[in-house]
C-alpha cells in the first residue's frame, strides 16, 4: 500500500492545480489501454478463454471512460472533428451499403486521446505519467528476456489470437512456443540486433506482439528528442528506454526510424518548425509508387520487399478504393496506406491530417514532438498495416500529443497553478529553445 501511495504521489503531486480526479482516471485510463490486451491474455490464459468480444467489450469501456473526463469540460472544435469525420464514415457506409465498425473505431482513438491529453494539458505531468509506463514495459520486458517459461505460463498468446480468430490453430511454425508468430525470428532470417545474446526471441513484454514494442519504442524517442537541451536527463532516459526496447523487440523499423529522428533533431532543421514534414505522407506514399513501378523485385521479408509490395498494391488502387468505397473489408497485411486510403477514405485522411498540423503548441518542445510523430506515422505506413490504430500505442501517443498543446484556455485554473503556469512560461523565455 505504501509503494501504491508513492507511485499516487509521484504522478498527483499535491501542488498539482489540475482537477486531481480526472488526472487519477485519466492515468487509469492509460494504463488500461497499456495492459489490457495482457490483462486479457492472462485471464485467456489461466482463468477462461477470451473471444473477439471480451475484446470488443474491453475497448470499449476505456473509450466510455474517455468521454466520462472529456464530459466535463467539452471543447467545441473537438466537437466539431468528430461530428465530420463521423458524418463521413455514415456516408460511406450508404454508399458502400455496409457500415464499417472499425472505421470508426480508429478515428474515435485520436480524437479521444488527444481529448483528455489536451483537458489535462500538462507535461511534467505527461513525463511522470510515461515514465512509469516505460518501467512496466520494461519489467515485462525483462521477465519475458530471464523467465520466459513463467512468462508463457502465464500468457499463452498464441492460443490468444486463435481464438480470436486472427491466427490458424496449425500456423504456429515454432515447436512448443506459446508466444505469437512474430515472437520467433523464423529460421534463415533471424534476429538483426544482438542474435548471439537474444538468439531468435523476439520479446514483447506488456503488448504480446514485439512490432507493438518497437512503436512505442520509437514514441518514447520521439517524446524524448522533443525535449530541450537543459532537459538532457530526461531526454537521455527515454532514449535509452527506447534503445533497450528496440533492442528486446529486434524491431528494424525501430532502429531506422529512432536513428532519423536522431538525426533530424541534430542537424540545422532542429530549431525550425518542420512545417515542411506535413507532406511527408504523401511523399512517402510517391516513394512507395516509385519502388513498385520502377524495382524488380518481389515480396520478401525485407524493409525493401514489403515496400515494393506495398508500392505496387498502390498502384492497383483504382478512384473507388481512394474514396473508402471499396476495397475497405481486404486484408492488406502489412501495407498501411491501402488499408488507410480504403477504409477511411483520402477526403477523411485530409480532413484528420490538416487539423492535426493546425494545432497550436504550447512551446518547440510540441513544435519537434508533432514533427517527429509525422516521420513515425508516415513510415509506419510503409511496413505495418493496423499498428497506427492499435490502442495499446496509439491511446497514449495521442495523450502525449494533446498534452503538448497546453491547458484549455477555459478551464478556469485556480490562482496557484495560473501562477506556477505563468512563472514556468517565464522561466521558458529565458532559455533559448534547444
């Protein structure tokens, strides 16, 4: 109990000005969407079997939660995004003739999240509440890395996804392993980072896929590099957070995209706004166009052999598919913007990507965090086809990115913390920003 009421103190410090209450159900909120996937896989695992609904069901009593803070104090524009985009999906769904529950589902995750990230509006507090999710992935991590066999006790997550329906009861190629099929780099392939320590285990720790943790890895990093330079210990614990989750997972799209992100905060681009990053979608989507029309090449289990198959299922999208009106129920594996373009639609996609760069940060540290998460979601588009949308990364990315923008200007804050407020913006202006 004492370690519980430390942990309570160290993400609602008593000086805090912000509504205590909703801070304690937001951080609940996070950290359902962190763990619920291996809440439901223990329970799977040791207690009853747990379908699609216990899923479906799961998901949804988090969003409820969501829109139980955001009730309290509603904001009009937010109102008005969502009521577009879901104006846009019934039309979809009329003229497609089906209705498309996943949709909606993946809109009503960015909007939620950054919702409640932008109602608490507040860093310090965002920093303390993401620290504390990196120490719980991490001892996952490490539980799975030296105690594997209590680690699959405990989840089998192979028999997870197959009963939900995602997974064939006879595909597990790796004899006697619970862990999902990426959990084992397969033979022939292995692992690119550390092989001879980690062999082919590719580790998951709280997400139950390692592609789950190489996103949050690279989140973590972005959320670090935003940082300013008098903040150095905290920009070097989350970089150091990501390595070693990067390095767990053997994510490839990890490293990469963490080594870019290192390198576009260090060259002369750093002090600018990146504005010029809002069309890097599109120009990864020509990039993908370009590999598919001009490389000879096939599928292969290579950065370079999904992005030609990526490239040349662009190329077969006709306008029907650009709008959302077919093609939206195809599983398209690994290839995110078909999946992106056919379920959602290109005005949608506009709709959603214009406002998101519209937004107003609170200093540059918001300015370089949106900058960096655009390089995330632009590539990770290139190589994976749901894990933008996956709750259990995308809830807290989106937390991250509303808190950046600042506490609501309506909120009425108590003279004290519009006094802390005002002295840490003054405090900021003195420092040249990093």
């Amino acid at each position: 109990m004492q370690n519980f009421a430390n942990i309570r103190d160290y993400i609602f410090p008593r000086s805090a000005s912000l509504s205590v209450p909703a801070e304690r159900m937001t951080f609940w909120i996070l950290m359902a969407a962190l763990l619920y996937q291996a809440a439901l896989c223990a329970i799977h695992t040791n207690v009853h079997a747990i379908s699609t609904a216990g899923v479906v069901f799961s998901e949804f009593v988090i969003y409820l939660l969501c829109m139980v803070v955001l009730s309290k104090n509603i904001r009009l524009e937010l109102v008005a995004i969502a009521a577009l985009a879901a104006a846009y999906l019934f039309l979809l769904a009329i003229m497609r003739n089906q209705l498309d529950p996943k949709g909606f589902r993946d809109v009503m995750i960015p909007i939620l999240f950054y919702g409640i990230g932008r109602q608490i509006g507040d860093i310090r507090y965002a920093d303390r509440l993401l620290k504390l999710a990196v120490l719980l992935v991490l001892a996952f991590g490490f539980a799975e890395w030296f105690f594997l066999d209590f680690y699959s006790r405990i989840f089998n997550i192979f028999s997870y996804y197959v009963n939900q329906g995602g997974l064939a009861a006879g595909s597990n190629w790796a004899k006697d392993s619970v862990l999902g099929l990426n959990g084992i780099r397969p033979e022939g392939i292995g692992r690119t980072i550390l092989p001879s320590l980690l062999g082919s285990h590719r580790i998951s720790s709280v997400f139950l896929e390692p592609v789950s943790l190489g996103n949050f890895a690279v989140i973590v990093a972005a959320w670090g590099l935003s940082k300013r330079r008098e903040e150095f210990k905290d920009m070097l614990f989350f970089l150091l957070a990501a390595a070693l989750m990067i390095i767990m997972s053997d994510s490839r799209y990890g490293m990469i995209t963490v080594a870019v992100l290192i390198a576009l905060r260090c060259s002369p681009l750093a002090k600018s706004s990146n504005t010029w990053l809002i069309v890097l979608p599109l120009l990864s989507a020509l990039m993908l166009l370009l590999i598919g029309t001009f490389f000879d090449g096939r599928y292969s289990d290579s950065f370079l052999g999904r992005l030609y198959v990526s490239g040349r299922t662009l190329l077969d999208l006709d306008i029907g598919m650009l709008l959302g009106l077919d093609g939206y129920n195809t599983n398209f594996g690994d290839m995110g913007y078909p999946s992106l373009l056919t379920r959602l639609g290109l005005p949608l996609c506009f709709l959603l990507w214009l406002p998101f760069w519209m937004l107003r940060m609170e200093d540059e540290r918001g300015n370089r965090f949106r900058a960096y998460i655009t390089l995330y979601i632009s590539l990770i588009l290139c190589v994976s086809g749901t894990s933008l949308f996956a709750l259990k990364t995308a809830g807290i990315l989106w937390f991250l990115v509303g808190c950046t923008v600042g506490k609501a200007a309506d909120s009425s804050p108590s003279p004290a913390g519009a006094a802390t407020r005002s002295s840490g913006k003054a405090k900021e202006k003195q420092h040249a920003q990093g």
